[in-house]
C-alpha cells in the first residue's frame, strides 16, 4: 500500500471492475460474490470486496458488471490459427486421410506468410470474441502470427513448428528449427509473446531431430509441443517403425519432463499415464476435434486420478469447426463422464481450471496468467449470465460449463486493456474479417 493510501486517501489505479460474481481459479473452488477486482496499468492489484475496494481506491474508470461473472482470460493450450481460412474445406474425413488427401495439398499450394497473418488474424478475433486471452501455436512462419495476434492484443505461443519434409516455409528439420529461432530471437522483448519447441508428431520427425529439440528445450528452458497417440494408426505404426509405442520412444530420446505438451493423447494405457504423471507432463485436450475426427476418447479420468495436468485446446478451425474453449469445457466434463461411468469426474470447477490455470502452468506462463490473483496480469474475461434463455442459475461456475456459450462472454482485457465490449471488437471492424475470409474462400475454392 502506497504511503497516500496507509494515511486515509483512496489510492488512484486505473480500473476497479465490480462483477456480480468473481472466480479466481486460486484458490480452487471459489465463487465470490460482492468482491471487486482493482486494476492498475497490467496488473491485478486486489480482490477484495466491493465496500473495502470503494474505500481504499480511486479508479479512473468504474466498471460496474452486476449480472456477470469474472474470471481469468481462457487458455487455448492448442490449435493451429492460420488454419482457419480452411474451416469447413475437409470435413467428415479421419485424420490420415483429411492431412494427405486435402490440408497437406492446400497448404502446399497456399500456405505464405499473406495465408498465415490472414488466418490468424481470424482466428484471433474469434478466440477473443469468446474469451480466450492466451492461445499455443503451431504453424509456420511464427511472426505473421505473431504481427496478427500483436494488432489486436492477444497472448500468444508461438510453435517453432518442426517436420522432417519440405514446405514453402523450410526446407528440413534444420531450416525449421534455424527460422523459428530467429523469430524468437526477433520478438524476445514482445511481452505478449512467448515460444515453444514444437515438433509435429512421432510420425513425422526423426529421432536424431528430437534428440536436438530436446537438447534446446533444456537450454532455452522452452516448452515442447507436439501432437502424440492422437490415433491408433499412429500407436501401431510406431511399433511397426520403431518398436515401441510413441510415449516410449520420446521417453528413451529424453522427452518427458514437465516441458512437454501432450497433445490430444487419446489412445494411452495405464502405465504410459503413469510414466507421463511421474514426468510431470501436460495434457492439451481437444475433445471436439478428437470426437469430429473419430480419434477417440482419451482416459480423461484416469489421467485426473495420476495427477496428470491437462489443459483445453481446441486444435484448428479445419477439424474442429470453432476455437471455443467454453465449448471445449462443456464436452470435456461430458465425454469424461460418460467415458468413466463416474458422473462426479471433471466438475465444473475443475474444467475451469483445465481451461485457465492449467494451460497457463504448460506454458510456464502460470507466474503471470491464468487465475485472478494479485501481482499477475490483468488478462480477463467477463461472461453476462442473465439472458433468459440461460435461466435460473444457482451456480455460475456450473452455469459456465454447462450453460453458457461464448455469445455470453460481454469484457475481455489482456494486460488490464480493453479488447472485447458488450461484445464487439475494439482493434478491427467486422467488415475487414469477413473481407479476409471472403478474399480466402475464393482462393481455396478456386
């Protein structure tokens, strides 16, 4: 507390927003009501209720949101933005076909940083719209993402995607990995932005090429990112090629450590989420595209009973067909209900975290984002829960899970700055989307 405000006078901050209800994320299992969330420049500094914040602040700007709830900004902890100019191109497809026979040949006639910055910037606006403050990457050419997701004031981390054949973007493993480290090294100052290591999957990198992404993560302290046993396909081939299974396999190159993003891990046995427990990895579940794609269900609630971290992602907008975490909550409480048997499995509050928290701590963002405590950054999201057509609720945390969609999502902030209100983009007019998607549509069509 400042010397001014210990002596009586209010302390000055930029912003104290008063919702009906606050869930904070930590500590776990909490709904506030009657509390206000003080904000000055980007960070959080109280949360404390409504008649002490009136007290002890004098904001330069009251936001009063009397049936709302607050919460930290949502994490997407995976998907491929750019992709989202090929939403709706190949559906109805399992994934070895939809990859060889349409995303692979589109992406080789298309893929250019244009078709990059274009689709995330699409992307973007439509995770912010439904209060995604954070999203992880993978893709090519790293800074137009970044320049997209930069314009319009959204946390990103960035993959340095690596594949051992050639695209537009590089020509080898090496070339991947020399490109997307020159990004990083360009936009190390960039607060928003952050980069992981971000190998595409077992199936399509080399183990001497792990081996080096594993020697890297260890000396930049970078997370790594990767797509693993999304598919049967994938586990058997695997064991054809290599002799194990993939976990295995990144578990002998030096692989499993608390770095590693799991992504989707649908097809695992108990021991393997033993191993990645006792490794302290993450999971980055995406039930929608894993359920559109018929990968599967992965043993969400085994994993839960390990101690496995798992965050929400929705994978790209090409097998998905929207990057809606609220979406992504609803189906990960249902499909690991129904999946176990246990209707006590993955609760509101706990799918809540998945889709804040969890995600943050993958990206080792956890010290800056994804729960409302002060000192962090004031990376936030309001959801309206009055409309009548989500009417009683008894429990706003349930009612977000299970109720609401991101029409309901009204405030958005990232770093204590206004992105979404009532609703509506700030930083880009929808006309200037729908131009960008009709400009791409036609492309691809053609």
């Amino acid at each position: 507390m400042t010397e001014t405000a210990a002596a009586g006078s209010p302390q000055a901050i930029d912003l104290l927003i008063e919702p009906r209800w606050i869930i904070p994320v930590e500590p776990a299992d909490t709904v506030l009501e009657d509390h206000a969330l003080a904000v000055d420049g980007d960070r959080i500094v109280d949360l404390l209720p409504v008649s002490e914040a009136r007290a002890r602040y004098a904001p330069r700007q009251l936001r009063s949101l009397p049936e709302h709830v607050l919460l930290p900004g949502l994490v997407n902890l995976h998907t491929h933005a750019a992709m989202t100019l090929m939403r709706g191109y190949a559906d109805d497809m399992p994934l070895m076909r939809w990859l060889q026979e349409k995303i692979w040949p589109a992406e080789g006639r298309f893929v250019s940083p244009d078709f990059v910055r274009d689709g995330s910037l699409l992307a973007c606006a439509e995770m912010l719209r439904g209060g995604i403050t954070c999203f992880n990457d993978m893709y090519f050419y790293p800074e137009a993402i970044a320049e997209a997701a930069l314009s319009l004031g959204m946390r990103a981390a960035l993959g340095i995607t690596v594949i051992e054949f050639p695209t537009g973007f590089a020509a080898n493993a090496e070339d991947y990995l020399n490109k997307g480290l020159a990004a990083r090294d360009k936009l190390l100052d960039e607060p928003l932005i952050s980069f992981c290591l971000a190998p595409h999957a077992p199936y399509t990198v080399a183990d001497k090429t792990f081996e080096r992404v594993a020697t890297l993560a260890a000396q930049l302290d970078l997370p790594i990112h990767i797509h693993l046993h999304e598919t049967l396909h994938e586990v058997e081939e695997s064991v054809k090629l290599h002799g194990v299974r993939p976990v295995e396999r990144l578990h002998r190159l030096g692989l499993l450590d608390p770095r590693l993003i799991a992504v989707h891990s649908v097809h695992l046995e108990a021991d393997e989420i033993r191993l990645l427990a006792r490794s302290g990895c993450s999971i980055a579940h995406c039930p929608t595209s894993n359920m559109k794609l018929a990968s599967g269900i992965p043993p969400v609630a085994a994993m839960l009973a390990a101690g496995l971290r798992i965050g929400l992602g929705t994978d790209g907008a090409a097998s998905n067909n929207r990057l809606d975490i609220l979406r992504e909550m609803r189906h990960a409480a249902l499909l690991a209900k129904a999946a176990s048997g246990d209707a006590t499995v993955a609760g509101a509050h706990q799918v809540l975290r998945m889709a804040t928290l969890n995600g943050a701590e993958a990206l080792g963002l956890d010290a800056r984002i994804g729960s409302l405590r002060p000192g962090k950054q004031a990376d936030l999201c309001a959801v309206r829960l009055d409309d009548w057509a989500i009417q009683p609720c008894f429990d706003p945390a349930s009612h977000l899970v299970y109720t609401a969609g991101r029409e309901h999502v009204s405030h958005v902030w990232t770093e204590g700055k206004l992105r979404i209100c009532d609703g509506n983009l700030l930083q880009i007019q929808h006309s200037a989307l729908s131009d960008i998607a009709r400009l791409w549509h036609n492309r691809l069509r053609s």
